[in-house]
C-alpha cells in the first residue's frame, strides 16, 4: 500500500518530499490515415530525471558530429552505427522504463472497439499507456507530464486536453500535470521512443511477410534491438522489468495456420 499522505488523499504542500514527478515521452509509428501501413504503435519512455540519458546522447552527437534527427524509416548505413549507439545508451542508463501498444487497423478489436476511427484509437491508446505506466506503490503520489510527438490532426481533436481530463477524472487527483507536444526533431528522447517502436513495426511485418526480405539497415536494427531486449520476435509481446510491450492478437490473425483466437498452430509457434 502507498504510504499515506493524508486522509483526504488529496496533494498539499507539505507532501512536496513524498511527490513523484516523471515524465513520459510519446511517439506512434504507423500512419494513422495510410491504409497500407495496418500496424499502428503507441510508444512511451518514461523516466525521473530526462537529463541523464538526454546529456550522454548530446555528448555523442558532438564527439561524432551527428546533428541529424534519428527515426527508423530513415535509417541508412551512414546513421545506423549512430542509432545503435543511442540504443546502447538508452540501456546502460537506470530508471528508464518503456510502453507500447500495437493493433492491427484492419482487424476486428480496432474496428469493434473504436469504430475504425484512427484519432479515437490515438487518444484511447495513449491514455491506456499513460495508465498502465502507473507504478502502484506510487499511485498516490505520482504526477506526470506528458512530451508527445507532434501530428496533424483534425480540428475537433483536442488530444493534450482530453489525455489530461480524462486521466485526471478517472484518478480523481491531480495524475497528469499537462500534456504537450513539440517536434521530434528537438528532442532526442521522442526520437528513441521511434527507433524502438518503428523497430517493433517492422519486426511485425516481416514475422506476417507484409514485408519480405525488407531493408537490411533496418532489419539490422530490429536484431539489435532484439538482442539487446531479449526477444526473439516480438509477435507475442515481450516484458520485463524495463519493456512491457503488448502487441493485439489481431496481428497473430496474418499468420499462416492462425486459430480463431489469433495463436498459432504451427509446430514452430512463435516465441517471444
């Protein structure tokens, strides 16, 4: 049980040493509007203090003279030794904890489940994440706030207001201090939040052949990143005490000899 703060359970001043702060930074990888790209992840890195990781990466950037924004669908044999590098970083720093969540758009939990609207899904997705990423020991005394990647969207969404309401409503207390978004290119953080679900995306194509031999810097990458995790593929999903990646069943439903409730039936079933 979180200790408690006071009766009402309501954040006052003097409960400032006991008030967790953290942030969370998220991107999503798969075009929303693009009915070829069916895969579509939510991502988020949540950390304490941003500054530790955030610092070692700029330091890298200016030993290797590397000023260039780092996303998957770019990676190339000039950038990847670099994207690997910030992996590498990404790992060897403590605290950090990474969420995702992947859904197939043209299966039948997105359409049931939001009506095959992209922005609802967005904005259901994200506050699915942002929830799950609450530590329970700290449920109390948690406050975050939010860096997400910027997008276009329609004008009737209003993504930053209802993430906050919405949480906040649902926690009763003060759980979300704001929501924000800002261009991937100032941030290195948004920008490991896309090498890592971009890197999930494409490990999905390959594992249901959307994408048959594909690009080699990128599948060199998805290795990387599944030798560094401990995945072998990441068709079931994949956690531990820093990954909680969750990927629908619908996604399993491309699979050759696929039953109804979306495993396979292969002698050599998927593993993660």
């Amino acid at each position: 049980m979180p200790e408690e703060i006071n009766k009402s359970d309501e954040l006052k001043l003097s409960d400032l040493d006991k008030i967790r702060t953290r942030f969370c930074f998220l991107d999503e990888s798969g075009n929303l509007n693009d009915a070829t790209a069916p895969f579509f992840t939510i991502g988020v890195l949540k950390c304490s203090q941003p500054y530790f990781v955030s610092s070692r990466i700029i330091y890298k950037r200016q030993a290797n003279n590397f000023h260039d924004e780092l996303k998957f669908n770019k990676l190339s044999k000039n950038n990847l030794p670099f994207a690997k590098e910030v992996i590498k970083t990404f790992f060897d720093t403590r605290s950090l904890y990474f969420y995702s969540y992947t859904l197939d758009k043209q299966g039948s939990y997105f359409n049931r489940e939001f009506g095959g609207d992209p922005w609802k899904a967005y904005e259901d997705i994200s506050i699915r994440l942002l929830k799950s990423s609450c530590v329970p020991k700290d449920i109390l005394t948690e406050i975050l706030i939010v860096i997400a990647d910027y997008v276009t969207t329609p004008p009737d969404v209003r993504f930053e207001v209802n993430v906050k309401r919405r949480i906040n409503e649902e926690f009763h207390r003060l759980a979300i201090a704001g929501v924000a978004r800002f261009d991937s290119r100032s941030n290195d953080l948004l920008q490991i939040v896309d090498l890592i679900i971009g890197a999930i995306n494409y490990d999905l194509k390959l594992s249901t052949g959307l994408v048959k031999s594909g690009d080699r810097h990128k599948r060199q990458f998805v290795e990387f990143l599944r030798e560094n995790i401990g995945a072998s593929n990441f068709l079931q999903g994949f956690r531990s005490h820093m990954f909680n990646i969750f990927v629908d069943k619908d996604i399993r439903q491309r699979l050759p000899f696929a039953s109804k409730d979306g495993d396979s039936i292969n002698e050599k079933g998927p593993s993660s």
